[in-house]
C-alpha cells in the first residue's frame, strides 16, 4: 500500500478533497489511496507558482534552466527502475513496454527540451525613421507564467514531461493535476525535482478528479496564465470553456478515430509489422492508435487473416514478466466501455474474426483484461467505425481507388493521425496530403521526431506542440523597438 499526496512548494502534504483508492488493472486489487486536493490546495499550489516565478526561478539563466534539466534526465534515468515499477503498477501495462518507451521518453524529453531552449531565437528587423536616424525591433521570449498541466492516464510519465519539460525550459512554473487512475510517476517526479535542486514552487503537484475537483478547480483559477491537456474531446471542450474567462490559451491533443490504408502493393510483411502494433499497442490505448483500417480489395482477405492472426498471438499475464505482451485496460470502467462496443458490433452484424470478449488465460480470472478483436462488415455510419473506443480493436473496410480511400479516410469528425502503406512514392505523398489529420506516417508508426509539429485537427485538439512549436506555446514574444 502506497500513499499518493499533492506536492506544493517542494513540500508533500494531504489534500482536504476526497480520498479514493488506486487499483492494480492486473489484479484489480488496491494499492494505495490518493489524497485529492482541494480547493485550498489548489490555490495553494498556483500561490506557490506564482511566487517561483517572481523568485529564483525566475533569475535563471537559458544555461542554468539547461543545467538543471539535463539534471532532471539524468536522475530520472539513475532510478529508472523505480519510475519503471511505479509505472506499471498505476497502467498494468507489459513492463518490457515501459521498460523501450514511456520511461526513457519520459527521462529524454527533458533533454530534448534543454537542446530546444539553447537554440530557438526570434525575429530582429531594421527600418527607416522619417529622421533617418532608423530604429531597431527585436523579439524576447518571456515565460507565459503558470501553466496548468493535465495529463492522461495511458502514457503518464511520458506525456507529462512532454508538457512539464518544455513548460520549465521557457521558464515557466508548473502545476501537474495527473490522472486520478495513475498518480504514481507525477508524484515521484516531485521527490527528483528536490533532488536536483529544483526551487520549492517550480513544480506542483495536485491530485484529484474532474468536475468539482482538482481539475476544475485548476483549469477555472484566476491565477493560471495557460492550460495544456491531452485527453479526450469533451473534456478539452470544457477546459476550452473555463479558459475562456480570462482569455488563457489552450494546448489541446484530444480524441481520435485514426484510419490506416494499405495499398495492394504495401510491402505485406513491413505492413503486418506496423499495423500490428499501430492497432494493439498498449492494448489498444494510444491516442494515435488505428481504430479503423482501410484495406484496398485485392488483398483484403489476406489483410484480415493475418491481423486476426496476430490479435490471437498475444500473451496475457503479470505485467512484470518479460513473456507478457498484452496487459489489461486501464480500469474497471473502462473495461466496462470497451466490451459494451464488444456488444455493439456483434448486435450490428460485425464479423469477429478474432477476440471479441474476456481472454480465458489463467492469471486473469481478476483485473481489467479484454481481448484484442478484430471486425468486418459494419457500414461507414456505425458507432463502431465513428465512436472512439480506446481499446485493442479494429475494424477493416475495403475499397477499390485512391480517391475512395482518401474519402472514408476523412470520413470521421476527428482528424489526429494516419498511416498509409505503399511502395508507390508519388501516390504516398499525393494522398497524405489530402487527409485531414495533424500527423501521417508513411510505411510506419508511432516514429517521432520530437522537433516536429504534433497535435489534431477537427475534434482531436487544438494547437500544436513539439520543437519550436512548444516554445511558442510555453513563452509569449515581447517585441522591443530602439530608435537609433
């Protein structure tokens, strides 16, 4: 049994707001409570920002922020297994998974964001005076101020600090309000930051729900200067609403119903190897995952036989033993969502080619486990073609042109990512540039270059991060002009 508490000004303290208790999603069982923060908590940590930023903090140096962050990499990774075990503890995900992605990304986008800092610039631009004496304009980066950090649960750590690090090179403060199923590696990071010498205030950390909770509390405070968010789209929709007063600025990366297309003449075995993963990674939730697959017909069937295959090919268990490949769904709840889209399709006339119901594998009599399944045979309009589902499933349509893909491809009010497979180079760039989505990967999946611009389009968010396009987020421009 664990304590989570709130992290503020440097310091761990109980939260006046409602107690609840982690689970194992393995096992289901308890594995420690949550001490949710209030109201007075809440302010408490924004206070504490606020007064970083106006402290010594706020005197740093770009090379001392750089110093401290590089710090930051570098303990993260000196206890990796303990960010590792936290961390499959709170999602129940495979630890070989944690073990290649979520920790060492979560370590490196402190790196990632050290490098950014050091060499994003800003405009400089001469001009006449009617004097002709001339004057000079040039851009600062100041600090937006105190950024609200709201994360998910699939990804913790890593999403995190893909917000926390960018938001501290810029020289901001931060308060984190982590998922109320997965606190552990957000809290941990508190005991780092005081490692490292992180001034009390820099980073706050509150805990709690939505709605009349943490969350709310948070995105509603007078005091927060900017809110990022990645989660799913009605909730982004509210946090818009609660940025609205105080005109504050939103990031947000929200929901998903992300198509792939596979070309008849797809490299077959690349493509299975891709799409694999792109459909049952992290059992399925990943915002950027394929829900809905497009498969020219002239390979349809061999298509489906082989991701059916695959979906049967994984192995349940405990979640720390290297032999598991597929771990439960995130919470009871959730578990509850995903197998009523289960019965969905089979009401609708869904052919289930593999999965469709609750693995019989010996060690998940308990816990949140669902199969990997695979359907055809909905039409375009189905709920479970439309409805984003967050689990291990797909569906596969076919189709007979380009032009035919491309329009049930964009067939959806989400537009986050897509994959397109072709050996044909003009057709892969012709149509990747015609789906509506913030990101298409050609002949891949999941390969990120964290420079590059990342976010949605339609419902699936609002602003785009990454790179230069972080800093444009996490700092405001100051334009000074000298006459000369």
């Amino acid at each position: 049994m664990g304590e989570f508490l709130n992290f503020i000004d440097g310091r761990f303290v109980k939260g006046c707001g409602e107690r609840f208790a982690n689970h194992f999603p393995a096992t289901g069982e308890v594995i420690g409570t949550i001490y949710g923060a209030g109201q007075s908590e809440v302010d408490a940590a924004v206070g504490a920002a606020r007064a970083a930023l106006k402290g010594r903090w706020g005197r740093l140096s770009v090379p001392e922020r750089v110093d401290l962050l590089r710090k930051l990499a570098d303990a993260v990774n000196a206890r990796f297994d303990e960010f590792l075990a936290a961390e499959v503890r709170d999602t129940g995900k495979p630890a070989s998974l944690a073990r290649h992605i979520d920790i060492p990304r979560g370590a490196a986008n402190f790196n990632v964001f050290a490098d950014q800092i050091q060499t994003t610039g800003a405009d400089a631009f001469e001009m006449s005076t009617p004097d002709g004496a001339g004057a000079l304009n040039y851009a600062v980066r100041v600090p937006r101020g105190v950024i609200a950090v709201i994360c998910p649960w699939n990804l913790p750590l890593l999403l995190m600090t893909w917000k926390v690090a960018p938001a501290l090179a810029c020289g901001n403060t931060v308060v984190v309000k982590p998922s109320e199923e997965t606190p552990a590696t957000a809290t941990l990071l508190g005991e780092v930051m005081n490692q490292v010498g992180i001034p009390p205030g820099v980073y706050n950390v509150v805990h709690g729900g939505g709605i009349a909770a943490a969350g709310e509390f948070l995105t509603r405070h007078p005091d927060v200067d900017g809110i990022t968010f990645t989660g799913e789209t009605t909730t982004g929709e509210a946090i818009m609403a609660a940025a609205a007063r105080g005109v504050r600025p939103v990031s947000l990366e929200l929901g998903g119903k992300n198509a792939g297309i596979i070309f008849a003449d797809a490299d077959f075995d690349k493509t299975m190897e891709g799409i694999g993963r792109s459909c049952f990674a992290n059992t399925g939730q990943v915002c950027l995952g394929t829900e809905r697959l497009y498969v020219q017909r002239a390979i349809f069937e061999r298509i489906t036989d082989a991701l059916a295959v695959k979906a049967r090919s994984y192995r349940f268990g405990d979640p720390f033993d290297t032999a598991t490949t597929m771990g439960p769904v995130i919470s009871a709840e959730h578990r509850a969502k995903v197998l009523k889209y289960y019965e969905k399709a089979r009401a609708a006339g869904a052919g289930v080619l593999a999965g469709g119901g609750v693995p019989e594998s010996a060690g998940c009599e308990r816990g949140y486990w669902v199969e990997p399944t695979v359907w055809t045979g909905l039409a375009q309009d189905n709920a479970i073609i439309a409805e984003e589902i967050f689990g291990p499933c797909v569906h596969l349509s076919p189709f007979d042109t380009e032009e035919e893909a491309i329009a049930l491809a964009n067939d959806s009010r989400y537009g986050l990512a897509t994959s397109i497979w072709t050996e044909n180079l003009s057709r892969a760039h012709r149509v990747a540039r015609q789906i509506e989505v913030g990101i298409a990967w050609v002949n891949c999946w999941f390969l990120r270059d964290l420079r590059t611009a990342f976010g949605g389009s339609k419902r699936s968010g609002i602003g785009r991060e990454g790179g230069i396009h972080s800093m444009e987020f996490y700092t405001q421009l100051r334009n000074v002009c000298v006459k000369l």
